[in-house]
C-alpha cells in the first residue's frame, strides 16, 4: 500500500512528465536570442563563403561570373539537398529540359547574343567548364557537375538513412530488366576499356544508359504521393515553354528574320521535348486531367510549335507522324467514354493534313518545314539526299562491324568499321566514329545480339507496363494519364533514336527515366480527387 505522501509524489511525477514546466516554455527572450544566433551564423557562413569564392576567383584568373555562381551553388547544394530531399529529382528534371549539352553557335559559327541556358555547364565536364570559362588547360576530372550533383545527392541520402535508421530502398516493377540491360552495357564497357577502347570516349557513351538507372530509381523512392506526380507535370511544362519562349525570341529577334539556319536555331534534342509538350497536352485534354495546367498549356502552345519549326529537325516531324495514330489507338482502348471524340480528332487531322501537304510540300515558308520534311523521303533535295546517303554508308558501316562481333558486341570507346565511304563531318561532329546517328544499330553493335534482345526486353516491358496501366480497372483519368504519357514517350525516344542521336543524349533519356520511374509507382497509389479546385456545376 502507498501512503499518502508516496501518492502525492507520484502523482506530482506523473504531472511532471505529461505536462511540461512552466520553465520549459521559451520567453521572448529566447527567442530573440534564437534569432540572434541564426543571424551572426548566416552572417558568418556569408563571410567564409564569399572569402571562398573571392579566393578562386582570383587564384584562377576568371573573367567570368559564371564560375562564382558555380562555386557558390556546390556549396549551398548540399545544404539544400539535405533539408528538401526531392529536390533532386525535380532539378534534375528541369535541368533536363533546360540546359544544353554544349555552347549553340549561330551560322557565324560564334555563340548567340542571346545566349541564356546554353550557357549553363551543368552537363558540360568539369575539364570543359574551366578550358572556357577560366581560360584554364585543365584536364584532371573527367565528371560533369551532374555527376558531382548526384554524388553529392547520395552521400546525403545515405547520411539521412543512417541519422534517421532508416533503410528502406523500393526498386519498382521495372527494375529487372533495366537491370540486366545496365549490366550488359557495364560489361561491354569493362570489357572494351580493357581490350584497349578510350575510357574517356567510352565514358562519354555508356552515362547517358547509367543515368537512365540511377534517376529511375531515384523517382522511384521519391515520388510517393499523387500531389507529386502534378508537381512533375508543372515543372515539365513550364521548363519546355521558358525553353520554347526563348527560341522563338532567338528565331524572330535575335536573327532580324534571316533565313533559319541549316541546323535551326537549337540543340538537336530540344525537338524531342517540343513533341512531348504536345503529345502531353493532348493527353491531359482527353484525359480531362488538370485544367488549370492545360490552359498554360494552350498558351505556351503557339511558342512551342515555332520553335519546334525553328529547330528543323526532320526527326521531330517523322516521330510524331509515327506517334500520333498511336496516342489515338491507345485512347480509344482506354476511354470507352470519349471514343466519339477520338475517332473525329483523327478524322479532322486527317482532312487538314490532305490539304496541308499539297499545298506546303513545295514551299520554303517556315511553316511548311513539316510538309517539306515528309517529302524529302520520297523526293529528297541536294540536301536531304546528302544527309541520307550519308545515314545510309553510317548504317552499313555499323551492320559491318555488328556482323563481325555478333555476339558479344564490339565495346565501347572504339571506333566502328569502314567498309563504305563516309563524309568527313569530325569539324562539327568529333564523335561520328563512335557514336552514329542511328543509334538502335549503335546498341547492337555495342552490346551484342545477346545485349540488344535484353534491350527490346527492358523497352518491351516498360510499354507493356504502360499499357497494362493504362487500361487498368477501376483506374482513374490521372493513372492513364500517366500510363499514356510514358507509353509515348518510349515510342518517341526509340524513334529519335533511330534517326537522330538521340539514346546517348543525357537530356532525353534522363527525362524519360524520370517518367518511367513515376510510372513503376502510379499504380500503387490510393486513387484520390484532384488537387486542382473544380468549378462550380462541373461533373466529377
């Protein structure tokens, strides 16, 4: 039995432990003193960090203030990415759809006036970065800032795991046969350095298939919640029509109307995202998903086609030929209820493209570049019959070299076969040995006919993937939204790939990783109502 004062205590201990002090709740006092202490740290860390920069601007001799903000986004990076997580998922993404590969030089074969994004080195090497902008023989890290931005992400994951003991590590449906694929092009790739390939070329061919497996499964570890799938969605639209925006000021401003520029006004690769914004903004419509988003859509839309115009790439128009009956089909399977709209969408394309290509096909308007585009398979100019020619003795160079190392594959980093003359273009593209322009044979060739089956089995089961999402019961408009999206998506990117350098590109394939690891998780989430406010009267 407890006495009365045994009681009380306990009593009096019990309160102590369920309410706290009065003495534990901070004054205001504390919390001046609070603030006091994040100033003078702010202020101290602002002091040592422009002492920092100050000191390497100096040492290096830079005339240039890109490589300050360059040091002082490696030493606040690591801080953001250790309060906001995902923030390199969506950088990563924006980057993709933002920065160039290299400088874009005008016809004068210097870079633009108007020179913005291009001029971000954020997938440049490290090398690169100092030869131009520092003006420095630098040639001692063969990594791009990318590559240090994922390092830096990971260490900062894995210390997060071990503060927070937390180890879980979700891999997705997809994650078997992108894995056996990398680890195809990882042995081609050990395997050719040691027989003598050049590691640093050969590094340039296997990061964009790397990256493809790393961002895959970073979004699939962060994307867990649907309000994340929408803030996907709005970065990929609005980084494609900042994109757009400056292109079409590039083509109308910055070169006074002058005749477009043989190889348009931007990087190779910005057509494939101009297609996606389109075939994208045609999903949202029939999917009826997020309106709010497809109205910047349609008004970035007008950007987005003169730009796409004023790339002039003859790849953009074949793919979305190729992709467009496809998008139809695949939503006349998955919404029974629009079916009637499908079916008059195709027809009214149709009528428009039967009037669109005989009156445009002969044209040299910027608006015809399309009809000019199809033509050119059937009736070629001088140009357009070089470039094929060209394709044609790259091809059976590559079928040569696939022929005499079927199996296993001829490696990275070494330059394929000539059995067949080809036009010298090393002065505009140092490359044109290693890497082709039809880069399904450049898998096959780099990886054998055992590693290019393991391929069509890793795109195999993304589509097939896709569609099962797609079509999946009682899924709802944002899920097929989503299983449409990248089921295009890989029909677009092999059909680039197929025509023009597009596999081996970082941008595209870090892109589509990033929606191939959205996809992997999209099922498993609890189908919930738009975050986007419906108006009044609207059916849900």
């Amino acid at each position: 039995m407890y006495t009365s004062t045994q009681q009380r205590a306990a009593q009096k201990k019990l309160a102590d432990q369920e309410m706290p002090s009065l003495y534990a709740i901070p004054s205001s006092d504390d919390y001046v003193m609070a603030t006091r202490r994040r100033t003078l740290g702010f202020m101290l860390g602002g002091g040592v960090l422009a002492g920092f920069v100050a000191s390497a601007y100096v040492a290096f001799g830079m005339d240039n203030t890109l490589l300050p903000i360059a040091l002082l986004l490696a030493v606040i990076t690591p801080i953001l990415l250790w309060r906001f997580p995902r923030f390199v998922l969506f950088f990563t993404l924006a980057a993709a759809c933002l920065f160039e590969l290299d400088l874009v030089n005008s016809p004068t074969g210097l870079e633009y006036a108007d020179a913005l994004t291009d001029r971000v080195p954020f997938f440049w090497n490290v090398n690169t970065i100092f030869q131009t902008y520092a003006h420095a023989n630098f040639k001692g890290i063969p990594l791009s800032l990318f590559e240090f931005f994922l390092v830096i992400a990971s260490v900062c994951s894995l210390l997060r795991t071990v503060y927070n003991r937390t180890t879980t590590l979700r891999v997705g449906a997809l994650f078997l046969p992108i894995g056996i694929y990398l680890g195809f092009v990882l042995l081609g790739w050990i395997g050719s350095v040691a027989a003598g390939g050049d590691f640093k070329i050969s590094l340039q061919e296997v990061r964009s298939q790397i990256y493809f497996g790393i961002i895959y499964l970073m979004a699939v570890n962060i994307v867990r919640e649907r309000r994340q799938i929408f803030a996907l969605l709005w970065v990929t639209v609005g980084c494609i029509g900042l994109k757009a925006i400056l292109l079409t000021f590039r083509r109308y401003v910055t070169l006074h109307g002058l005749p477009l520029p043989d190889q348009g006004v931007g990087a190779h690769e910005e057509a494939f995202f101009f297609d996606v914004f389109i075939l994208l903004l045609m999903t949202l419509v029939l999917c009826k998903v997020l309106p709010r988003l497809q109205w910047l859509m349609w008004s970035l839309l007008p950007f987005v086609i003169t730009a796409n115009l004023a790339c002039n790439r003859r790849a953009a128009t074949a793919a979305m030929v190729i992709v467009f009956p496809l998008i139809l089909l695949a939503l006349y399977q998955a919404l029974p209820d629009r079916r009637r709209l499908i079916v008059g969408l195709g027809v009214a394309v149709a009528l428009a493209f039967s009037i669109y290509y005989p009156a445009f096909k002969n044209s040299d308007s910027t608006i015809a570049q399309p009809a000019r585009a199809i033509r050119s398979n059937f009736q070629p100019d001088a140009r357009d019959a070089s470039s094929n020619a060209a394709r044609d003795a790259e091809n059976a160079n590559l079928m040569a070299t696939i022929r005499a190392n079927p199996v296993l594959g001829y490696g990275y980093g070494r330059r394929f076969y000539h059995v067949v003359a080809m036009a010298d273009i090393s002065k505009i593209y140092a490359l044109e040995d290693f890497i082709p322009h039809n880069q399904i044979l450049w898998v096959w060739e780099r990886v054998g006919t055992i590693g290019f089956l393991v391929f069509w089995m890793m795109i195999s089961a993304i589509i097939i993937f896709a569609a099962q999402t797609l079509r999946m019961p009682g899924a709802d408009n944002v899920t097929k939204a989503v299983g449409l999206f990248v089921l295009l998506l890989v029909f677009l990117l092999i059909i680039f790939g197929l025509l023009d350098l597009q596999l081996s590109n970082f941008r595209d394939v870090l892109f589509v990783g990033v929606w191939t690891g959205a996809l992997a998780v999209t099922p498993g989430m609890q189908p919930r109502e738009l975050t986007e406010r419906r108006p009044r009267g609207t059916a849900r």
